[in-house]
C-alpha cells in the first residue's frame, strides 16, 4: 500500500512539473524593467469563477515594484462599489528569472458562504492579489483560498506589453490563467491575437478568453 501511495505522489509531482514545464519564460528576463504602471487588458481562464463574473470584469492597474530581496511587490487598484480598493500582494522569486511563486495564506472560512457580490471586479487583481481576495472585498474565487500559484512572465518588451501565465494548484484540482497587460489602455491588434492564440495553446477555450471592457474607475487612485 505504502508502495502505490508513493507511486501515485510521484506521478502527480510529475505531472505538476511538466506543467510548469509547458508554460515558457520570457528570455534573458530583466526584472527591473517590468517594475511600473501597467493596465490590464485580457483575462483568460478555465476556473469556475471566471466562467460566473467574467461579465462583471473591467479594466484595471498594477502597479509592480521590487524588494530587496528580489522578490515581487505587486499592487492592484480595483473597484468595489464607489469606492476604489487596494490590494497588496508579495510574489516570491524562484531560480528560474521571470518565474515566481505564490500561496494563499489559509482556506477562505464556510462563514463567508455563500457569495451575494455583484458589484463589478477588477480582473488586474487576480494578479495583484493571487484570487485571494477576502470575501467583504471582492469574492470571486472561493476556493482560491489556501492555494498555490506559479506565475511565469511568458513574453514582453517592457514598454508596451507583459503576457504572463499562471498555474493554480489547490485541493480540488488545478487550473489556468492567462493575463496580457499594457503600458496604455490599448494594445494593437497584433498582440491582443498573441493573447488570444497563446491562451488557446494552453488548452483554453474561446468562451474562457475574455478582453477587458475599457473604465476609467479607479484609474487614478493607482498612479
């Protein structure tokens, strides 16, 4: 028994290794220049929640910086109601430049259940803020919670455009996000294709690929 339960663990470590394995990393990553202002311009998923709010997702910004330790700080200004809410979120850096990790902090509590908000919510923060977003804020992902996520930058130039890709793994399964990001609240048709195509070669669906609606909300409170 001992035999097979080790058997199957190193088959699902397998498995998880080749799927970091299959998303690739920007080359020769410089991670000073990702720092800045960026707007978020496309979402794409495969996770339950994007399929019930994806009606509800706007543009929104982040703003990325670096610690001393090399680590990410990322921060996402999103609305919630009338007002503008802001989400701090440290992504740990990995041997790997350009790929990062990060784990929710606990499980989201049964008391929160079930969800009512319908208010509109920023798609940026799921980057901000890994989709651990506590309930009274913005809950569209309850069972991000407790979760771990591996965020790799996929592509950029630093001055128009980051493609960044992340695998979700919790206890009930695993799932994709893809997020393309912009310097200005509009990208070519070139790269919004890019996005799209690339989302696509991550077993994506078209109905899962989502370009954000423009606002200017919030806009501000994030510079």
């Amino acid at each position: 028994m001992q035999a097979t339960l080790l058997g199957v663990l190193g088959l699902a470590l397998l498995s998880t290794l080749h799927a970091q394995d299959s998303i690739p990393v920007q080359a020769d990553f410089q991670q000073d220049k990702l720092t800045g202002r960026w707007y978020s311009i496309g979402l794409a998923s495969n996770s339950n929640w994007f399929k019930e709010k994806r009606h509800l997702m706007k543009m929104c910004t982040t703003i990325i910086s670096t610690t001393a330790e090399g680590n990410l700080e990322v921060t996402s200004t999103y609305p919630k109601g009338d007002q503008c809410v802001t989400r701090n979120s440290l992504y740990t850096k990995t041997e790997q430049p350009g790929r990062f990790s990060y784990t929710s902090p606990r499980e989201c509590p049964a008391s929160v259940l079930p969800w009512t908000y319908s208010q509109p919510c920023c798609a940026c923060s799921c980057l901000g803020a890994g989709f651990e977003l506590k309930a009274e804020l913005c809950p569209i992902s309850p069972t991000g919670w407790g979760s771990k996520h591996n965020i790799h930058v996929v592509e950029t130039n630093y001055e128009e455009y980051a493609l960044v890709a992340t695998r979700i793994f919790k206890s009930t399964g695993s799932s994709t996000m893809v997020l393309l990001y912009s310097r200005t609240k509009e990208l070519s048709p070139e790269h919004l294709e890019m996005f799209t195509q690339f989302s696509r070669e991550q077993g994506l669906t078209d109905d899962e690929i989502l370009i954000l609606p423009q606002t200017d909300k919030c806009m501000a409170d994030a510079a």
